[in-house]
C-alpha cells in the first residue's frame, strides 16, 4: 500500500505542513560545488584535453581525438532513418504542434516618433549561438531537444549547438533523428559538467555560445548557475511536480496515472492531489494503490510519492486555488467542470491543464506550449522556456535638435543633483 501524507487545511498547523512538504534544497553539497568547480576550470585551461580525460573518465569511452566527439550528421540522418513510421510520424507531429505555438511568441521590433521629431523604440534580434544540453544514454529525452531547438530557430538563432552524454558509447536514435528533423548545426557526445563548462568557455572543437539552455542531473545544474555570467542560462531547475485540482467527478484512475507520471521521473519528485471530496480522495487512493503494481517504475514512484507526495482536502475549489497560488507548481491540472471559470484566479503555475481530458503528459510531448518550467516555487517570477529566450531587445532613441533642448535641460537638473557634473555637461553641450 502507498503511504501518501493526508492534509486537511481545516488543521491547525496545515499551512506549516504545507511549507515543510515543500521545501526543497536547491543548493548543492560542498563536495559536488568543489567537483564541479574543477571541473570547469580544467575545461577552461586545457579546453579539448580535459573533456577527453572526463569522457574517458565518466562516460567509459576509449577515445583518443577529439574529432570523435562531433557526431557527424549522417549519423543524425541514419538514426532517423532507423525510425519506424511511427516514430517518425510521432517526432514530425510533435515538431510541427510546438513550431506553430512558438510562431505565435515572435515579437517584431517597434519605434514611434514624438512631435518634436524624437524618435524612441525597441529592436529585437536573436543571440548568435545557443547550446543544448540535453541528457542522454539510457535516459533520453528528444522531446527535451524539440522543446530547446524549435523556440530558438523561430526566433532567428544563426547557430544551434547540442551536447548529449555517451555513456558506454550508447546513443539514443531517437534522440539523434530528432536532431536531424529540427536540423541542428553541430552535435557533440559529451556530457556532464565538462559540457557544460565546454558550451561556457570554448575549446578547440567545442564552439563557444551565448546561452546554455536544457535540463540536467545535479552536476549540470551546478555548472550551469557557475558559469551563468560568462554565458546566460535558462534556469536552474528543480525535481519535477504536479498538483492536481479535482472536483470528485473525474475517473479515479486517470488522476492516479497523472499523478504517476510525474512521480516516475525520479524519487525527489513531487505530485500532490487536491480535492473538497475526502470520499474521491480515498477512491483515488485505492486507485493508486491497484495500479502501483503495473509499473516498471514502481520503486521510483512509491518513493517519490511518500517522500514528497500529498493528499489535501479542502473546503472548496476557491480554497483549492490558494492553496496552489502558494505551492505555485510547475504543472497544474484543474480536473474540473468549468476549468476556465477558475482561470483568472491562479496567479503562479508553470503550466495549466484544464478539464478532465487533458493530461500533463500531453504537454511533455506534443500539445505545443514548452514542458521546459519553472519549478521549486519559482513559477512566482519565472515563466515557460520560450521564444523570448532566445532574443534580446535592444532600446532605440534619436533626439532631434529640438528634442535634445527638451530632454537636456532635465537631464542636466537631475545630473547635478546626482553630483555628475560631467552627465550634465554632455546634456547642456547640445542645448547651447
């Protein structure tokens, strides 16, 4: 039997229970920070050595050249052709849904001109070179790789750089036909800290680029927040997550598999049912408990839900919301009636589901909308991965010799009172 936590926010202390479920350490230990930290450092002195030394090291691979690690692009198109139809078909469709919804993220540059002949405005351009972190060996995600690589080619990146770990010289062809659909520049097999220090600094086969993007183990994200800085980084992502919002009326078997599959990921991750029904939360329970046994993962899962896991009853669904509205998680499903009359109410959520036909698992793979989220709470001031990522906007502005007259004169007052004599003579210079 699943022993899952049971909340009720009519307790005296739920709102401290809640907050110890969850906090999560989002700080590395001393041993790995210091690992990481050389790591990066013996990337950064002996570029092309070092990576060869900790792919031998840490992925078992004989390898003598670092021309080895640049995976050429036959093999790309080999492994899609490897693909049964299916598969393929499964990889175009995915492509072609998330394309379409990041098609609708593009932003286009903007200007206007005041009366006096001033002219401000906003011009967007995309960064040069992005890298792709994107895990490999047993646990391959292309899925990963299309959420990464689509964004950023819809917003203009000229180059895409992927890296993906060999461990035992083992690669995923579904991973690489993935590659060659979205068609990226440049593929190496490499993993771990050193890739990520490699995408950061260059080295003598690995190009250097402008942003690191892509999910990892503890080590990758511990390199990533190090060399955020020196390249800028999508975000530091934590265990994944799901809260589930039901009002009773959904097959009980169904938010159990939701539940499921987000526990499955690995033990530290969290999955948590909210409900005013204390009967369905106990159907569900028995739904869980029968199920359970069906999975491959069972182990993973029974842990991550006992350590992490919750069922909490509430009063009613506008409670439900202040609940989530705190926890603030990376996926959320409102199993509901009318799911959008809730909508405006929920104010941090990586991702909404709604209704009761729509699973989590959709977003993962092919709805459209990015799976890369916010997590760890972090959904209060961060948003999905996104074309926006990719891009940087630069301000425009063009005084006409009236305008300069204007905004001289005020910038010159507030000048002098910063004691900036100079600022405020470059301003007074073109009013005389």
């Amino acid at each position: 039997m699943l022993e899952i936590q049971h909340l009720t926010t009519q307790a005296h202390h739920f709102w401290s229970q809640l907050d110890s479920l969850l906090t999560w350490d989002t700080m590395s230990d001393n041993i790995i920070t210091q690992t990481v930290r050389d790591i990066l450092q013996n990337v950064r002195r002996h570029g092309d050595s070092a990576l060869l030394d900790y792919t031998r090291q840490f992925d078992r691979r004989n390898i003598q050249n670092p021309e080895e690690l640049l995976i050429p692009k036959e093999c790309l198109h080999q492994a899609l052709k490897n693909l049964n139809d299916t598969q393929r078909q499964a990889l175009e469709h995915a492509k072609k849904r998330i394309w379409d919804y990041h098609q609708h993220q593009s932003q286009k540059s903007w200007q206007y001109t005041e009366e006096d002949g001033t002219m401000l405005g906003q011009q967007i351009t995309p960064l040069d070179k992005v890298g792709l972190y994107v895990p490999g060996g047993k646990a391959a995600y292309p899925s990963s790789l299309l959420m990464a690589a689509l964004p950023a080619q819809v917003a203009g990146v000229k180059e895409i750089i992927m890296v993906v770990p060999a461990p035992d010289n083992v690669l995923n062809d579904m991973l690489l036909a993935a590659a060659s659909i979205v068609n990226v520049d440049k593929v190496f097999s490499i993993g771990g800290a050193q890739a990520i220090a490699a995408l950061a600094y260059g080295t003598e086969t690995v190009p250097k680029v402008d942003k690191i993007v892509g999910p990892g183990n503890i080590y990758v994200a511990t390199a990533k927040s190090m060399v955020f800085g020196t390249v800028g980084i999508d975000m530091i992502a934590g265990p994944s997550e799901i809260v589930v919002i039901c009002d009773g009326q959904t097959n009980p078997d169904w938010i159990a598999m939701d539940l499921f599959s987000q526990a499955e990921h690995d033990e530290d991750a969290r999955a948590i049912l909210i409900s005013a029904d204390a009967s369905f939360l106990e159907t569900v329970q028995d739904s869980m408990n029968r199920l359970i046994e069906t999975m491959p993962r069972a182990e993973i899962i029974r842990t991550a839900l006992q350590r992490h896991g919750a069922f909490i009853q509430v009063n009613d669904l506008d409670e439900a919301i202040k609940v989530v509205n705190l926890i603030a998680p990376e996926h959320l499903e409102l199993s509901v009636e009318k799911p959008q009359a809730y909508l405006s109410k929920i104010r941090h959520a990586g991702a909404i589901f709604m209704g009761r036909y729509t699973a989590e698992v959709l977003g993962d793979y092919c709805a459209g909308p990015n799976h890369v989220l916010p997590t760890s709470r972090t959904a209060r001031f961060s948003s999905p991965l996104g074309v926006y990522d990719f891009q940087k906007r630069s301000s425009l502005i063009m005084c006409s010799q009236t305008g300069a007259k204007t905004l001289g004169k005020t910038a010159s007052v507030i000048a002098y009172s910063e004691g900036l004599t100079a600022h405020a003579h470059s301003a007074e210079y073109r009013i005389k």
